[in-house]
C-alpha cells in the first residue's frame, strides 16, 4: 500500500470543508456525548459534542472544548449564565436524534423537542439531562480557559451527580460502557459501536502485561 505525506502546507491548501473533516479525524475514535443546559428562563438546550475529555479524578472533574464564541454558541452562553451541565453518552438506540442536535436551531427552540428526545430534571442541579441516555452525569462549572491558539473555549466542570444502569457497574470499579451500548465518534459524523479486547494488567518496567479478561 503506497504512503501519503501530507505537510501543513498541503493541509493549509485543501478545502476548508475538507480540511475539516480529514484533521477532525486524526484524533481517532472519539466519545460522543450530549450536553444538556438551560438558560435563566428555563430554555433548554442540547448539543453533541466529540471533545469530552477527563480532566482529573480528585475531584471529579471533566472538561469539553467549545468552538471559539465568535458566533452565537448556546451551550456556552447557557453554562456561563447557570453554571451548570450535564453530560449524557450516546447509545445505538439514539445516536441519529443525538446527531440532529447539531443543527443550528434558534435559541427558543430546543433541541430535545427538535431531536425527539426527553429532558429530565435532578434535584441537585437545573440542567436537564437527556431521560433515554443510560450513562449520565451532572456538573458546576468550575473553570473556562480561552485559548489563544484558535479562540476555543475548555470548560471544566465538577461532577456533582452521576447516573447509570446498576449493571454497568465493574468489580473494579470502571463502568461497562459497552453494556451501556455507548458509541463513539470518528471525523465530523461517522458513528461506531465497539468492542473490547481485553484489560491489561498495570504496565511496570521490563514485565509484559498479561490479560486479565
């Protein structure tokens, strides 16, 4: 199979359409997750977003790059005025009404309703979660970095609240988010189910890892 090279001069000259799309996938298999906000009226929201990342586990925190807020960016204003969101995985059963959530809808419109999907509310936080989602959890706002680099936005939350099915629970503690049916992302708007191969054991210097299942 014969290589391609691209430099970043070739990448500069592509079609910005494509461009998008070929760097979108670099990154390879994505988490595909729905953010759920509300603004001061009460008008809900609901995006999907490939860019969930862990941030640390003491606390709990897990961030999210917004595209830069030149343009109106709802998720954004909403979390900012609130100080609250949810983050909701994607499973197979949901993924095309996950995918519509991308459109550009009007701020008084909002996509759960547009998308076919449910807001539920918790008592600890005013951000709706999406009812079909199976793993799903609640977060305060905790920090925003502007990013010099391209006018991004990472927005990092502290997770107040977490749901999930009770037989998504591991022994060792991890979710079974193939259990869960969770999908993932690659590129712009290619979706994909998986499949484990195994765990590994804790990687230590000069020993193999063996296969714990």
């Amino acid at each position: 199979m014969q290589t391609i090279r691209f430099s970043d001069h070739d990448i500069l000259k592509m079609e910005t359409r494509l461009r998008a799309a070929f760097i979108n996938s670099l990154s390879g298999f994505k988490s595909g997750s729905l953010i759920g906000s509300i603004d001061s009226k009460g008008n809900t929201n609901l995006a999907i977003f490939s860019s969930v990342i862990h941030i640390g586990s003491n606390p709990a925190l897990v961030g999210f790059i917004n595209r830069p807020d030149t343009a109106v960016r709802h998720t954004l204003e909403n979390i900012m005025e609130t100080n609250c969101f949810t983050i909701n995985h994607i499973h197979q059963a949901i993924y095309k009404k996950a995918h519509q959530t991308s459109a550009r809808y009007p701020k008084d419109i909002s996509e759960f309703e547009a998308a076919g999907l449910t807001t539920e509310f918790s008592t600890l936080l005013p951000a709706p979660y999406v009812k079909e989602s199976r793993i799903k959890y609640g977060l305060e706002f905790a920090e925003r970095h502007d990013l010099k680099i391209n006018g991004t936005v990472l927005i990092i939350g502290k997770v107040v609240e977490i749901i999930f099915p009770e037989n998504c629970l591991l022994p060792h503690g991890a979710l079974d988010i193939e259990q869960a049916e969770t999908i993932a992302i690659s590129g712009l708007d290619s979706y994909h189910s998986t499949n484990q191969l195994s765990r590994l054991t804790y990687a230590k210097p000069e020993k193999v890892p063996d296969k714990i299942i």
